[in-house]
C-alpha cells in the first residue's frame, strides 16, 4: 500500500521548530509571568501590524473575539446581522448570544462566500451589521459589502478565522471592516498549540472597549465599570505564535503552490469541480483546498442511491490512505441550534448544494509534489466509472450549473 496522506499533519510541522518553540516555551514557564505580559503584547502589536490595522486585542479563542466584536459594536435584542449559512457555527452563534436575529444570505458558487449581490435585498431598518466570513482563505467580495454599509450606515466585522495574511485589492484581510477576529486554533494557518484569538481594528474606541470586555469590564484593577467577561491570549500561546509568524507568509506561499499542483494534477478528473484557483483583485490563503463532488457520482456500488457521492468517496480515498474533510455538511440555516430564526431547507438552494458536494482534500505546506500527485492520482481513480461506481448518471442540482 502506498503512504498516507493524512489531511491534517501538525506534528509534521511541529518538528521543524521543536527546538526554537521548546525553548521558547520554557522561558515563559520559567519566567513567572503567564498572563498578559510582554509576549501577548508583542503578539497584539505583530498581528495588527499584519492585518494592516492600529490596534490587536488579543482573547481565548476566535469564537470569543467574534462574541466581543458584536458585544463591542452594541449589537443587542432586535437587532439583525447579515451573514453567510455557510461558515463553521461560531459566526452565527457570536449573533445569537447578543440574542440578534442571524439573517442569512445565500451563497456565491464559485468563491463559496456570501453573494454580495444578494446582500442588499436582505437589508432593513433593523440591520445594524454585515458579518462577511473569507471563507477557506478567500476574502469575500469587501467592495460592494463596503459600500453597502456606507450606504445603509451598517457595521462591517470580518469573520478572518480562515484567511490570515490573505489579501483583497493589495490591502491584508483584517482591515477592510470596522473589526475583524482571528483564530489561532491550531489547525489555522497559524496555529497555537491550543486556543487562542484576536480582534483587530483602527478604531481607537472600540480597541479600549474591547480591552475592557476581555477583562471583567476593568479599567482599572478591581474597578468593574462594566459587565465584561475573562478572555485572555495567554504566555505560552502567545511565545508560540510570535515563533510561528515570521514563517507565515512563507507558509502561505506554498499553501498557493499546493493548490496550483493540485489544479494542474486534477485536469481531467471526472465528476469533481476543483476550485477557482486564481483570482485578480484578491491574494486566497488556502486554509482549505475544496473540490465539489458532483452528485452525478453518487451511485454506490450496491445501488443504494441514498448516500452522497462525497461520502463514498470520502471512504474509498481513506481506504486508499488518502485522508479528506467535509467542511460543513449542513449550512446553518437547517441547523437545530438556529432553528428559532424560522429558516427551511430550500431558502438558499446554493449553500444547500455546496454543503453537500463539498469535500476538503490534505492541505499544508509540508506537502511535497509527490503527496499531492498521489491524492489526485487516487481520487481520479475513486471517482472515474468503473472504480467501484456504477456508470454515473449526471443528475445536476438545479443551483449547480456545472
Ligand atoms: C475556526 C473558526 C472560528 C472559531 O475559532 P476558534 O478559535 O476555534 O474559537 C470562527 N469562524 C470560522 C470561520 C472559523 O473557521
């Protein structure tokens, strides 16, 4: 059997820095100083440096940088935020804790973000927000989203978990919008070795405030001059990521080589529809490399017609030694957790396709050419008739031209 290709390899990249981040970790064991020091202070002046903004306050997680960037910008009961069904949960559950009405628009089917086109029929009196996700690495489309907030005087916060270090007309995501809120989860582009976030803007106000949110609502120690909650970056997440980020951009350079090898390795592959690859007024990160698996293959080999050809060939490739993802099966609109907002299967045919086409194939920079051959070789077999398939019929989704 031919080698695996997990889809994820964090111990692979861990290694080339074992030392450096070792090291690094244990001068802050032995420093004595774990929370809010100097690393988490450099950490905040390096990202917003990055994302090309003044200001970077760091938080736990990038769920929670999402839940304060709302709580930030005052979004509360009755209000509405505009945003995408298809995105991991933490979007839309950063809207419902202000207990703020998610309101869903569809999907674009080539970038798989927010159709921004769609965006302005969604828009009322009671919109206070657009929450843009650059989904998989790719920024959304900020020109017309920016010029509807200017027009309708609405919020803008980017949901940048995906897209660190990605740009959208030579400007780095995290600084097309009012806030933006980064991941450090350790899958991300640039990962922790646990959870950590960021907020970013240049609004010197909603900085102090977020400052003030991730600690208890205090200015001054023991002074609570607000509700707030406790969501710091801590010392060692912080020394890691300062020892990761110079090789960020490095990193995302070869995310964007993988992706160019695997377009060219997946010419002529059947039933699939790989994804754009090259975009002229945006810069995509490659947090994922995305192909659509068209329903057309669904036809296991037994006849049983009720399974997804994504599943079936998510099987066939792990026996193959080929691991894949699905990022996200179920677009949240259908999602019980959201179900109080009163959408149905059907309200946005795009995300609904999308989410059950699409499949997540190995993406790292660690990948060799070999490796990425390898998976197109293996998924090209998987998919082809013949190969375990019955002859496919294409039975195109209505909302899917191709
Ligand atoms: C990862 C992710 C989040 C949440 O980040 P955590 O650090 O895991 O809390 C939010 N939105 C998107 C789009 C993500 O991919």
């Amino acid at each position: 059997m031919s080698e695996q290709i997990p889809v994820l390899n964090l111990k692979e990249q861990y290694q080339q820095f074992q030392s450096q981040l070792e090291e690094a970790v244990l001068n802050v064991l032995r420093s004595g100083r774990y929370i809010l020091g100097d690393n988490g202070v450099r950490l905040e002046g390096q990202i917003a440096a990055l994302s090309g903004c003044r200001h970077g306050i760091g938080v736990a997680n990038g769920t929670d940088a999402l839940n304060l960037a709302l709580w930030a910008l005052d979004i509360e009961a009755g209000d509405e935020v505009i945003t995408t069904p298809f995105t991991f949960a933490a979007t839309v559950e950063a809207i419902a804790f202000r207990r703020a009405k998610p309101v869903f628009v569809d999907i674009d089917p080539v970038t798989y973000n927010i159709d921004a086109s769609l965006i302005e029929k969604a828009i009322t009196p009671r919109t206070k927000a657009i929450m843009p996700v650059h989904l998989f690495g790719l920024p959304a489309d900020m020109d017309t989203i920016l010029a509807l907030a200017d027009k309708y005087s609405l919020k803008v916060i980017e949901d940048n978990a995906q897209a660190i270090g990605a740009t959208y007309r030579n400007r780095p995501t995290g600084s097309l919008s009012h806030l933006a809120c980064i991941s450090f989860y350790p899958t991300k582009n640039l990962g922790a070795c646990g959870d950590a976030g960021m907020v970013v803007t240049n609004d010197d106000a909603l900085a102090e405030r977020l400052r003030v949110l991730r600690a208890h609502g205090m200015r001054k120690r023991y002074y609570h001059d607000e509700l707030g909650v406790n969501s710091r970056l801590d010392e060692v997440q912080a020394v890691i990521l300062l020892s990761k980020l110079p090789y960020l951009a490095k990193w995302n350079a070869r995310r964007r080589e993988v992706a160019e090898l695997y377009d060219k390795a997946l010419v002529g592959c059947p039933n699939i529809v790989p994804p754009k690859v090259s975009f002229s007024d945006r810069e995509h990160v490659w947090h994922q490399y995305t192909i659509r698996v068209k329903d057309g293959a669904a036809q296991s080999s037994n006849g049983s017609a009720s399974r997804h050809a994504r599943e079936i060939v998510m099987d066939k490739l792990a026996k193959q030694g080929v691991g894949s993802m699905c990022y996200y099966p179920v677009p949240l609109h259908t999602q019980t957790a959201f179900k109080e907002y009163g959408y149905r299967q059907g309200d946005f045919p795009i995300a609904e396709a999308v989410a059950s086409q699409v499949l997540s194939l190995p993406m790292y920079p660690e990948l060799t050419e070999a490796q990425v051959n390898q998976v197109a070789i293996t998924l090209k077999e998987v998919v082809q008739d013949g190969a375990g398939f019955a002859p496919h019929k294409l039975t195109p989704s209505p909302s899917l031209a191709n």
